[in-house]
DNA sequence: GCTTGACTTCAAGTGAGCTTGAATTTCTAG
DNA sequence: CTAGAAATTCAAGCTCACTTGAAGTCAAGC
C-alpha cells in the first residue's frame, strides 16, 4: 500500500480539482512531496485537511483564516483527534453566532422586516419624520 | 418637503456608498428620476429597496437573485407592505434551511466532526479501508 | 460671476477563490 | 522503447460586488 498520493488521486477522493489543490499548496494550506521528477505526492492526512479546509469555508471562513487555524497544528507529527477537536472546538461558537444572526433576520422578515429598515407602517410610528436621517453618517447602520 | 432626493443623501441614509448606488441602479436594482442636469434623484422608497437588498444579501442572495426577486414588484405603484412581505416570505425556508445546515455541521464539529470525512477514530470503524477511495468520481461529496 | 463641492460617465482596478490554456515533462502500460 | 495519460509551471482569465481615478459638468453660496 503506497503511503503517498498523486494530486488526481486526492482530487478524486476530495472532490476537489487539481488546480484547487495546487492553488492550496501555493497558498500553504496544504502540503506535498515530490516526486523524483518533481511530481506531488500527497500523504493520505492530506485529505483530513482538505476536508478541514471545505468544513471551514463551509462555516464562512476564509482561506487566508483557515490557513491560521491549520498553523496551529503541530509541526512534526500526525494530527490526533485531540488536535482535530481542539482546532474545531471554537467553531461552535462562531456557527452559534451566524445562527443566532441568521433567526434575528427571519425575526425581522416576519415581524417589523427589520424594524427601522423595511416596515412601511410600524416603523413609521416608533420613527417619525424619517428620523434616521439624523443620525449622521455611517456604513450600513441598517444591518450592520 | 421634497420629494426626491440625491444620491448623497441616500448614501447617507442608508449607509450604502455612491458608487455601489449607482451600481445598484446600472443592474436595475433600483432606479433614479434625472435632474434638468442629469443629475440622479432617487424616490424616498429607493430606501426601503436599498433595504431589501442588503436584508437579501444577508441571508445570501447574489445581487442577480435580488434583482429577480425585486422584479416581482408592482411596477405602476409605490409597493405596500403587503407587497414586501410577499417578496419576503418565501425567504424564511430559505433561512430555515442555512440555519439546519450550520446545526448539521455543529453537530459534525461536536461529534464525529462530519462522518466520513474529519473523524479519526470513530470514521475508520465505519468506513475501513479507506472506502470513500472506491466510490468514485463526484464532486465534493464531502460536504455537498 | 466665481468658487467650491457634489455630481456625472467611463474605464480600469481590487480581492477572493479559483479555472483555463500553453508549452513541456514525467510516469506507466504494453 | 514508445505511446499516451497525467503531471508540471506560469501567466492570464473569470465571477462577484464593488471601488478608484480621471476628466469633465452641475448646483449653491457669496
């Protein structure tokens, strides 16, 4: 049983193109042997990572965030578990937070759509004369 | 009292920049009746639909989405709240699924941190040899 | 009338996250 | 050994949602 990978065998199993794992490497995400010839070859951890690196997106970080988070893995061995969970156990509370966020805009959708935005008549009382116009200046006080 | 109002203050009020105004305005997400110079002056009810927009684009909407969405909009009159809600409506499933979605990947952070994928231990005893290997091509059948 | 600031258009630039294409080299099966 | 599949690098291109800059016009106060 071979202990490395070439990039078609990862992107098959990962389900990640080819040039998005390269693009990975560049951005050090991941990382590769080579080959005698100068070809990758991937260790099968790898594609823990990768699979790391899709949750993380998926949960709305961005590759340069996730980079940090992978830096915190140890350097010369194998992740454990514990690694996996200790990097992950954050998480939670950022899911938390885009969840509770997300209830407040359906909140806002079914009630006032976003009290002092997008009610026609509720707002209009607890906001009259337009009143936000007054309030000066600032970036998408809206929603934020 | 006047009726229109130029593009600064609707930057102003709603906290959205110029430029992506009249961004905004060259999609036909909203539109601006011109001054005797060519000037734009926007209807007070641009706010509402900036509103919208921003409301949409928070729960994940692309601007082309939003813009097919707004279409749905009477064209002759000034929308009512009713009209709003009607647009808004649809969108609470579309919530409800984002928010079953993050509890799903919070359940696989706290768990087995996603099945099939991220576990060490626990995904080896249902998935030996690495069978995931033998399914196939797909694409990021990961995480969807 | 003049100045100043707000506004105009149009083209190009930004950044994230890749994809595509070209030219070339390596690996593997027969 | 050879054909062809798979890999390489590098530069350029793409989508989304805007921003920036240049060059010029409009509107309002003195």
């Amino acid at each position: 049983m071979e202990t490395t990978l070439p990039i078609a065998e990862i992107a098959r199993r990962s389900g990640v193109r080819a040039s998005a794992l390269r693009f990975y490497e560049e951005r050090g995400l991941i990382h590769a042997e080579r080959s005698a010839g100068g070809q990758r070859r991937f260790a099968r951890s790898t594609l823990r990572r990768i699979a790391f690196i899709l949750f993380a997106q998926k949960i709305g970080l961005s590759l340069e965030e996730v980079a940090a988070e992978l830096a915190k893995l140890p350097d010369g061995r194998t992740p454990t578990r514990g690694d996996w969970e200790q990097l992950s156990a954050a998480w939670t509370a950022r899911i938390d937070a885009r969840i509770a966020e997300l209830e407040r805009l359906r909140e806002g959708l079914t009630g006032c759509i976003g009290c002092g935005c997008l009610s026609l008549t509720h707002c209009k009382l607890t906001n009259p004369g337009d009143r936000v116009g007054a309030k000066g200046p600032g970036a998408r006080f809206w929603m934020g």
